[in-house]
C-alpha cells in the first residue's frame, strides 16, 4: 500500500507538472535519454528528481532564473521530507499517507507563491487538469472499509 500511495504521489507531481511537455519539447532537451523515460518526467524508482522537475516547470511556466532557484529548492526540501517520511517505520500506513499529502500540498503552495499572475493562472490549469485524472485513481473511502 506504500508503493501505491507513493505511485498516487508521483502521478500527481508528472500530472501537475508535465501533461503536454513533450508535445512541446524544444531543441534544449538534450538530457533527454530515451532508455530514461521515468526520469524524463522527473521521477524514477528513486522518487521524483527535482532537477528534472523545476526543467519541466521551467519550460511549462516559463520561469526566470531566480524562480528556478527558488523552485529547486522547494523541491529538494520536499523530496527530503517525502523520503523521511517514507523511511519512519513508527507512522501507520494512513499517517505516512496523510503526511506525504500535506508535504504535496505545502509544496503546490510554496510553489505557487513565487508564480506572478499569468503562471498562477497555468498554474491553476495544470492542477485542475490534475484533479481531475486524479479523481479516477483514488482508493476507496475508508469508510468502505471492514469495522
């Protein structure tokens, strides 16, 4: 069940981040290994690369070179917190679940904060258009659950 609540988490990162990026790929995309195509949204078996994901970002938003910074190292902070979290045997199954999600959320938010208008507006989009795939992939309420 960890796998898949890290497997939920890392669709919704690729979803927020990347939906139509490789429709739009440009000439600078070098890094791009075709052996490599997990990494080439920004996640792997390893989690989410957060290089590979403020690029994609980058390229979606049209970020400056201070946002960039600024974004890598949210994203570097949240891949720290996601493995911590991941590694604490003493968090229940649900907890770990929860925790991942506030740090996803944390994240979008502390993200979105360095957007000026027009990339809070694609932003928005992207998460939207997130919401929306996620809603198919999400387990069922645990009040379905056996008492």
């Amino acid at each position: 069940m960890v796998k898949h609540c890290l497997l939920m988490l890392a669709l919704a990162g690729v979803v927020t981040i990347a939906p139509g990026a490789f429709a739009q790929a440009n000439g600078n995309n070098d890094q791009s290994a075709p052996a490599a195509a997990p990494a080439e949204h920004g996640y792997g078996h390893g989690g989410f690369d957060p290089q590979r994901r403020t690029e994609r970002l980058t390229h979606r938003l049209n970020l400056t070179s201070e946002q960039q910074g600024k974004v890598l190292e949210i994203f570097k902070s949240a891949k720290s917190q996601m493995e911590a979290v991941h590694s604490d045997s003493s968090l229940s199954q649900e907890d770990r679940h929860s925790k991942m999600m506030e740090i996803h959320k944390a994240t979008d938010e502390q993200v979105r904060s360095l957007l000026d208008a027009e990339q809070q507006k694609k932003w928005d989009a992207m998460r939207t258009r997130q919401e929306e795939r996620m809603e198919g992939h999400q387990a069922p309420p645990a009040s379905s659950q056996p008492q």
